[in-house]
C-alpha cells in the first residue's frame, strides 16, 4: 500500500511516499501531521556543566538581509582542528512551498526538515513563514575516507582522497534507508561495481510482499521512469544492497526501502562519477554526534531509529569523555570549557537535528537557531539539483547534461 500526498498550486499535482513512514501520520482535514515523539532527559556528572541561566532572546538574524545561498553538498574543512562543516541558515517559505520542496532545493532528507520545524504545517508552510535549513553537518565519528552513512541521520558523505596539507573535502547528500522490517545493515564493505540504466530484478521476497498488496510486479523492471532503482546503482559487497537512485525523489530522508540506500536522481549521477569501485563503504547508526569546531564544541542530536533500543544517555557521557581528552580538544585549551548543561538537555530531549555549540555559555537553543544566517528561498549556487521534477533522464542524458560545456556568448 502507498500514501499520497498532494500540494495545492494554481495546478494541483500529487506526489508518491512509500507506505512505511517512520512517524506517525494523521489524517486533518486535507492535510497530514508528523507527530513527534521526545526523547529523555539525559543525566550527567555536574563537573562537566557550566549551567548559567540563558539571556534574553536577541533579534533573530534572519530579520536582516537574506544573502544568496551556497551549495550545500560540499565543504572543505581541516581535519586536523575541525569536526563539524557547513553552516545553519533560514529561510522564508514562498506560497507554493511545502517542506518536501524546500528540503530538495536545499539537498536535505524529508525528516530531516520536518524535524528542525516541528511546529511548521509540513504540507502549507504559509507565505513568509521562516523555515530552518539545518546544512550544518557534525561528522561521524569514522575514518574520514571512503563513504560513510549514518543511519540515524540518513545522510551519506564522502571523502575523496586528498593530497597531504590540503584542506579534505567532504560530499554530503540525503539518503532513503531501510523500513524497520528491511533493515538496512550496519558494518563495512565496499563499492564492487557500478552500473548506468539498470535493469531491476526484484527478489522472491519483494514480489512476494507485493503480490500480497495486489501489487504483481513483473521478473524483471526494464530502465525507465518505473524503475524504482534510477539511473545509476553502486553494488555493496554486501548481497542484494546497493546504493542508486530512485524514482520517487519524496521518499529521500525516510524508512522507505527494502534495505538499499536510496538517493535523489541528481546527487546519484554526481556519486557514480566522483566514486571509483573498490571506494570502502561504512554504515553507522549515530543518533548523537559530537564534533570540534573553532574552539566550540558541537551536538547533533537525531531522532533514534524505532528498533534502535541502546541507552542513548549513556553513550553521550562516554562520548564526552572520549571528546575532551582528543588531540583537537587540547588546541587552544578547547577541553577547558565547561558544557552548557542546560543546552546540552534541550538538544536532547527534542532532537532536531541541528548542530548546536554546547560548550557556549549564557546560550539557549531558541537563542542559537536565531542565529542562523539569513539566506534567499532559492536554489543555492551550485546546487546539485536544477530545479525540475517533471522530467525522467537515463543515465547517457544526465552525464551529457552535467558535462557539456557552456556555450560562448
């Protein structure tokens, strides 16, 4: 069974999500509502925690001047000194706009726009409503090579091999993952093979489950709009796992798959270039990451995934921990800041997914995210996506588009 949903535009038109959403959905009126569950108040030793009481709310930046937007997919950082790459930005939602649009100008995941605007109507923001863009990245805690997925965040980044002395880049992009009944696995394994156009043979057990929906899906799906693979496929070395594109693009930051790693058609094409097979491939579930930057340290929490039953709380201490005695703590004296205890809880117990300095003092979450920079409701410069989801390209079309040459005026 699959859900629709429909925007409202002087042309209605409608878009597909798979039935296995990882919230709860209901039903108002014509509209559908996430319900959020919180999380639990995390306790810790008080000499980590410097508990000052917040100041009084400044003016939100996003009042000011919105300035163009930048790509939001890819950053330099220095891997020595920093964790944490990208920067909060906010927006102002156009009349037409629902949060799905926004989340692919801006190269987000569904959830992971609706969980920095809990409070915002997913599907008629308003005009003029601000809306948080969340492109503020604290990265996993694995070996900066190769690709690396986090579950928890559903998003994939990738560090391209870089010259010693050079600042590493990083290539971040939203990805779909598995459905609690199809997990997608944890551990490490590698790129084996890649393909364009492919041809989509669907297992016993998937023509199975939809056969019993009603849904008889044929032995093999040919290359095309109905494929669910896209145009691009990277084979794991894992059986039956890959990481391609997708015909539904709404699905992208949801449990939707039947475990593979699904990606927005746009930023699949850019991966299948950049990656070579035999690229290693991670897969991590890190609802709570912890990063260095500047002389700031920073907290991304997540939502934890249903079936992920670990003591989340007590994982963060021992991250703390492990965080202040690095070699990137001691520059500067880093480790010497106390925590905010009373952000630190905040960021916790309603996990939205946005990057927060939590050894800031004198500072609340509400404080933070009016700090975020003032950006233009536009499609960054250059962004991975042009803006169009009305075509279907194979694999030869996009390459030839993403390669050709500007023309001489």
């Amino acid at each position: 069974m699959s859900i629709h949903f429909c925007k409202t535009t002087l042309i209605s038109r409608c878009k597909l999500i798979p039935a296995s959403i990882s919230r709860q959905i209901q039903l108002s009126s014509l509209l559908i509502v996430f319900l959020f569950v919180s999380g639990c108040q995390a306790t810790f030793p008080k000499y980590f925690f410097s508990s000052q009481p917040p100041l009084p709310i400044p003016k939100p930046i996003h009042q000011t001047k919105a300035q163009m937007p930048l790509a939001s997919h890819e950053f330099y950082f220095d891997v020595n000194r920093d964790d944490v790459v990208g920067k909060l930005q906010v927006i102002q939602a156009k009349e037409e706009d629902t949060l799905s649009d926004i989340a692919r100008r801006f190269n987000l995941g569904l959830e992971e726009i609706l969980n920095a605007n809990p409070t915002v109507d997913p599907w008629l923001p308003g005009e003029g409503t601000p809306i948080v863009i969340p492109t503020e990245f604290v990265l996993p805690d694995a070996p900066r090579e190769g690709i690396v997925i986090n579950l928890a965040a559903m998003r994939l980044f990738y560090f391209p091999k870089t010259k010693t002395g050079k600042l590493q880049k990083v290539i971040t992009h939203p990805v779909g993952i598995g459905r609690v009944e199809w997990k997608t696995p944890e551990g490490l394994t590698k790129i084996i093979n890649k393909e364009a156009n492919p041809a989509w043979v669907p297992p016993d057990s998937i023509r199975k489950e939809h056969a019993a929906n009603g849904d008889k899906l044929p032995a093999i799906v040919k290359p095309g709009p109905d494929n669910p693979m896209g145009t691009h496929v990277l084979r794991l070395g894992w059986p039956s796992y890959a990481i391609h594109g997708t015909n539904k693009p709404p699905s992208i930051g949801l449990r939707g798959s039947h475990g593979c790693l699904r990606m927005y058609p746009e930023d699949i094409t850019r991966i299948y270039q950049d990656v070579p097979v035999g690229t290693p491939v991670r897969v991590v579930n890190q609802p709570r990451l912890l990063g260095w930057r500047n002389d700031f340290l920073y907290l991304q929490a997540y939502r934890t995934l249903e079936d992920d039953k670990r003591n989340h709380n007590a994982l963060l201490k021992m991250s703390l921990k492990r965080v202040q005695a690095t070699k990137k703590a001691k520059l500067n004296k880093r480790s010497q800041a106390k925590i905010n205890v009373s952000l630190l809880q905040q960021t916790t117990q309603s996990p939205r997914g946005i990057a927060v300095p939590i050894n800031k003092t004198y500072m609340n979450l509400k404080n933070h995210i009016n700090t975020a920079s003032p950006a233009i409701n536009t499609l960054p410069f250059n962004a991975s996506w042009d803006g169009d989801d009305t075509q279907h390209f194979t694999a030869k079309e996009v390459l030839l588009q993403i390669n050709e040459k500007p023309k001489k005026r």
